[in-house]
C-alpha cells in the first residue's frame, strides 16, 4: 500500500519518500527525450493515467473520486527543474501547486535550509488556493520533475465535481488539525523551557557572591544584569586568608545565552577554588605571594579549560586582582578584558590595561602581573562590555568616554554609584532591547578622616 503525501504546515507538505511504480518510471523515462521548457513555463507529457496515479496519493484529492481525479490530471502539467535551479521565491504570488514526481527539492530561506522535498512530496498548495505570497523559497537539488496544478485547474474541477471541493475541505480541515496541535506542543514546550530557564538563572545567581566582604574604610559592591534569562559574564569578592587580601573578580565569555552560562559557572568557580586552595599536581604549594598565586591561578584555569575543552572555542576575559585593603595596594592580571579604572572627581587617574591574552584558548599562557594603588577618596570601577556597547533608538553607543564621566561624577557610595550608572545606561537606551550582559563592580577606599 503506499503512503499519502502529509500535511505539513505553513502552507507546505512534505510525505514520506515513495517508491515510484512502473508507470512512473515509464513516464520519466519517456520525458528524458522531451524538449522541456524552463522551469517558469511547463510542457505536456503525460498520459492522464500516469497524473491521476501521482493525484491519487495526495491527501487533498485522495477522496476526489475517479471523474474529478482524471479532470484534474488532464489539466496537469509537467515540469522539469534542472539541479541548481531556483522554481520560485519567497516572496513570489503563488498560482499553482507541485507533486514532485523524481528528483528532490531543497525548501528554504535564504541559506537557511528548512526541508527537503522528495518523491510524493506536495508544496505550495496554500499559495494555489488563495493566491498568497510563497513563505520560503524553492530550489532543485537534483535533476527535479514535477507535476503541476494551476489554480484555474483546481477551481474548475471544484466547480464541476463537488467531490474534489470536499477533499480539498478535508485536506485543509486536517492540515489545520496539525498546525493547532503543533503551535499547542510549542506553547508547552516553551513554558517548560521558560521554567527550566528560570532554574538556571536561580542557580547562575547562587554562583556570584552571596554577600560582599565588609572591610573597615571600604565599600565594595557589583550587580550583574543578563540580556538573556541567564548570562555569561560574572564578578567575585572573597577573601583570600593565605596572602591576607580580598580577591576581586570580573569576567566575561564570549558569547550569550546558555552555553556562555554553563561556561561562566566554570571559568568562576576553577578561579575562585584555584585562588583558595593552594594545591597543584606535585602536591601542596608552599608560602605564595600574592603574584605569584594569581600567575597559577590564572594558569591552571586556563589549562584546564584549554585541555578539557579544545573543541568549544569558548574563551574569556578575565580581570583579577588581590587588594590590600591597609594599604590599597592592589595587584591584578588583566586577560583581556575592558580595562578597569581608578579615579574619583576629579577624573580617571589609571586605567589597568590587559597584561596579557583571554584564557580558554591558547594553551601554556603566562600572564604578566601588575600593580595599582587606590588612595584614600579613590575607586575601582570595572564593567564588561555590555555597558560600554548599549544602543540607543538611533543606533548610537553608550560608549566609554560617557561611561567612564558618569563614573567621575558619579555618587562616591560604590552601590548608588552602580545604580546611578544603570539608570543612566536606560535612560540612554530608551525602548532598545539590552543586547548584551552588563556588569560593573566598584570598590571605593574611604577618604582619611584628616581629609573629610
């Protein structure tokens, strides 16, 4: 028994690939001697019986009876597609539909390949029926012949043989059935995936600092919005007790979404467990000093993710620093992120440029260290480029001359200072969707008491 061409939607059908019966193959093989015309044109060169049999297995005539059946097929045409050529556009009025007879069509939009079309598929039926614009694009992947109803076809074989208009009905009715049911499972599972996003932004949070270290004359803060339910940049604070400074951390992986979010629960965790935890494969390390424990931080996190990993082509950039708060004394590796500032009213003082590349690509990095000093009144402000990228509705960036002004003028507490800069970064924007991640941490040293 053969198969029926299925419904599909958005106005496309698609069945089962079917094995061609002998007059089939007699039909093709008689229209190899044919002199065709192109695509956009047709010739006759079927017999009726041969048409009907191709009509039969079509869902929308199946149940038109023998009179409309043979109608239909004696208003049929032929049409051969040679590999590479294009039937029509999206875009394009439709007037009539397809039975791909032999060959395969390729279904798409663009380059974006939506389907494929083999023997006893059905398209562009929907198109024929109401004369509406082609939804995707059709183009033969091999040497494609096809039959072909116009719409004047179908409309007087309706008008002549009520049975035709009742399995169009049917057709439709089912084709309907399918789209209903379809957009329901979608509705379901996008509920299911929303929940499941939801999780996974509750768990992202639980992977940035639950509290902010308290440190007598300083104030510390971050705050981190996604673009997306979950995100791929993050910041830290903790305390490191082996070399008595508080690590400061910001960071952000390329990309966005959830894979950048599974990686940034990495990149955090083998950075923060690297600094707290002075072990290594020879053993335990001895005695470090604060530069030397961010080189093997540094390093072996970029290691493991280079050699456990090498297929992802995921990498990120790192900011981290070890701040003495006695003295404000502050040394960092920067691994290709945004350089953070140190500045206060009267402007920005220093900019802690990268001493090196991003980790997650290169195996056996090395980082150079460098030093900083906030003095009492100054701040550290660090952000990802999500701050600095924002659009406004003209398309123009909030950029980092604006960012860095807004800093200076800013309010001197590091958590009205954050807020003031996200009101500001929304005010800028307007009604444009956030593109990217933005986050930004600030440290501010208090003023000495002689100075206030």
């Amino acid at each position: 028994m053969l198969a029926k061409a299925a419904i599909a939607p958005l106005g496309w059908s698609a069945s089962d690939r079917l094995p061609l019966l002998p007059s089939h193959l007699n039909m093709v093989n008689r229209c190899e001697g044919l002199e065709l015309l192109p695509a956009r044109s047709s010739s006759r060169g079927l017999s009726t019986d041969e048409a009907s049999e191709i009509l039969k297995r079509s869902d929308f005539f199946a149940a038109s009876g023998g009179p409309a059946i043979n109608q239909l097929a004696s208003l049929a045409e032929l049409v051969n597609l040679p590999s590479g050529d294009r039937l029509f556009d999206k875009g394009d009025i439709g007037t009539a539909m397809y039975f791909v007879v032999h060959g395969e069509m390729r279904l798409h939009n663009g380059e974006v390949v939506i389907g494929r079309l083999g023997p006893g598929s059905v398209f562009g039926e929907v198109a024929a029926l109401s004369q509406e614009r082609r939804s995707a694009s059709v183009t033969a992947v091999s040497d494609t012949l096809l039959l072909k109803l116009e719409q004047d076809a179908i409309y007087s074989t309706i008008a002549a043989q009520p049975a035709a208009a009742r399995s169009l009905i049917e057709a439709l009715c089912a084709r309907e059935r399918e789209i209903i049911d379809e957009k329901f499972d979608r509705i379901i599972e996008a509920r299911v995936l929303e929940r499941e996003l939801e999780i996974g932004q509750s768990i992202q949070k639980n992977f940035l600092p639950e509290t902010i270290p308290v440190i007598d004359g300083w104030t510390l803060d971050g705050l981190l919005r996604p673009a997306r339910k979950v995100a791929g940049d993050f910041f830290d604070f903790f305390f490191v007790p082996d070399v008595g400074r508080v690590g400061i951390v910001i960071g952000d992986v390329c990309d966005k979404g959830v894979g950048a979010a599974l990686f940034m629960s990495l990149f955090r965790s083998l950075i923060r467990s690297g600094a707290l935890h002075r072990y290594a494969a020879g053993g335990t390390v001895g005695v470090e000093d604060p530069a030397t424990l961010l080189r093997r931080t540094m390093r072996a996190t970029n290691q493991y993710v280079t050699s456990t990993h090498p297929g992802s082509s995921i990498f990120a950039t790192v900011f981290f620093g070890l701040l003495d708060p006695r003295t404000g004394e502050l040394v960092y590796i920067n691994a290709g992120h945004e350089a953070p500032v140190i500045g206060g009213p009267s402007g920005v003082r220093a900019q802690l440029s990268a001493t090196g590349p991003v980790i997650g690509l290169i195996e056996d990095l090395e980082h150079a260290v460098a030093e900083a000093t906030l003095a009492p009144g100054e701040l550290l402000f660090g952000y990802t480029d999500g701050a600095t990228d924002a659009r406004n509705e003209d398309g123009r960036q909030f950029g980092e001359e604006r960012l860095l002004e807004e800093v200076c003028r800013g309010a001197a507490d590091a958590s009205s200072l954050l807020l003031c800069l996200l009101a500001a970064l929304d005010a800028f924007s307007g009604r444009v969707e956030q593109y990217d991640d933005i986050t930004m941490i600030c440290l501010h040293r208090h003023p000495d008491r002689d100075q206030t």
